[in-house]
C-alpha cells in the first residue's frame, strides 16, 4: 500500500480521535464505527481498506470476534497492553505503542508513537503529514522491546496509583523504589514470555524521560489489570520468574 486513502476507525475515544484528527488532516478519509454504528462495513471482509483499532484492551476481544472475518493483515491494534498472554499469536496483524496522552482537552506528546507490521508505513506517513510524531520499527524483536518497555511504563502509571491514592509525581518521588522494581520486574518477566531480552536501566530512563508532562495524573481505579501488571504476573509465573511487588499490588485491588 502505498498511501492511505481511507481506514475505518474503531473506538473514536480520546485516541481514536487524536489518530483520526491527524489522518484526516493528511487528507486521508475516516469512517468511524462505534459500539452500534458501522459495524456491517466494519466486519465486510469485501471491504479492503485497513482497520484501526482504538478500543480498550478490555474491549478487544469482542472486537476482534466481530472482525473475524476480516483477513487479519487488514487490522491495526493501538493497545499498550500486553495483547498476546491474554489473546494467542496474533499472525499479520500490524501493532502501534501510542506515546502520546489524550484526556478530554489535554494532549501531549511524549515522544514518536512506534508502528510495526504490513500497515505500519503508510498509517505512519499519513499521521506524521497530519502533524502527529510517528516511527516504523520493522525489526519485530525490537517492537517487542520497545512494547515491554511501554508495558513497564504502563505498569507504573497506572496501578500504583490508584493503591497509593498518589499523583503520578508524587509517586515518583515517594515510591521510587517500588516504581523501579515494577520496571525491573516487567522486563524480566515479559522479556522471558516473548523471548527477548530488554534492559531494565533503558526502560527505567524512558519512564523518567517521558512523564513530566504529566506528573499531576491520577488513577481512580485500577484499568485494564489483565493486560498490564496481572499479565506481568501471569509472564512471570509461566516462565518461573518472580513478580512480588506486581503481584502484591494486583492483590491490593483485588481484595474486597
């Protein structure tokens, strides 16, 4: 594919219509599908034009029951979460790791959004044409460890503070040890699952690169656990690797 005509967005949130904005300024034409609306083109494996997925890692995989149809090559996943523990090999899907903070009018980049996979060059060109800061990765053993180093950032912003009931600056600077051995057991365990290994001082450095934009974010709930810190404990079990401090936060939520 050489320039992206048109894609059909799915899960129009704060990311789907940051990702939408760009595109449509590149001049690329986006037919949004929400939960109820556009779902017979969506799911048309007679339409050829590229799906990007925006949904919530919970939402997933209802979603892709919905797109089974749809030859897999066609589909473009925007989840930061570790997809694979939970749904298997997902073949010739093409993958995103968003860098960018979307939350109503607030929006920051923090730095160039990561792609990779059959669809990954021209949705890249057409977003950084639309003003959005974008890569291709097409080594996949370095996607993965670009995706387990967004994992260890998700796992701290996120989580901990909701159990903390702390901003994210404060937890920074309050829990610094616990937020470092959260990095170090993600990269542990996620890079034993996927088979590759990732440097837990170079995640380290990208969470504290990346998170003074947003030092005064909060979580009022845990989101998501299955794909982030629960599957960072279900990695580390699988291949024998201890998680204690994932695992003791995990619980925390999980209590009644």
């Amino acid at each position: 594919m050489d320039r992206l005509e048109h894609v059909l967005l799915i899960g129009p949130g704060n990311v789907g219509t940051r990702l939408a904005a760009a595109l449509e300024a590149a001049g690329v034409r986006v037919e949004r599908v929400t939960r109820t609306d556009g779902w017979p083109r969506a799911a048309d494996p007679g339409v050829a034009s590229p799906r990007l997925v925006a949904v919530r890692e919970d939402d997933l995989p209802d979603v892709l029951d919905r797109l089974a149809p749809v030859a897999r090559s066609r589909l473009l996943l925007v989840q930061n979460g570790f997809l694979e523990p939970v749904l298997g090999e997902l073949g010739d899907v093409s993958r995103g790791l968003i860098w960018f903070t979307a939350k109503g009018e607030f929006f920051a980049e923090l730095r160039p959004s990561v792609f990779s996979g059959p669809l990954a060059d021209p949705l890249v060109r057409a977003l950084v044409a639309g003003g959005l800061a974008a890569e291709v990765q097409t080594d996949r053993r370095a996607f993965m460890r670009e995706m387990i180093i967004k994992g260890a950032w998700n796992g701290v912003v996120g989580l901990p503070l909701a159990v903390h009931g702390l901003a994210l600056g404060e937890y920074l600077e309050r829990c610094a040890d616990e937020a470092r051995a959260l990095v170090d057991e993600t990269c542990a365990a996620a890079g034993a699952w996927y088979g590759v290994e990732v440097d837990p001082e170079a995640a380290w450095r990208r969470l504290l690169e990346t998170t003074p934009p947003i030092r005064w974010v909060r979580a009022s709930s845990a989101r998501a656990l299955r794909w982030r810190n629960g599957a960072v404990v279900a990695m580390g079990r699988a291949r024998g690797v201890p998680t204690p401090v994932n695992e003791r936060l995990v619980e925390a939520v999980a209590q009644p």
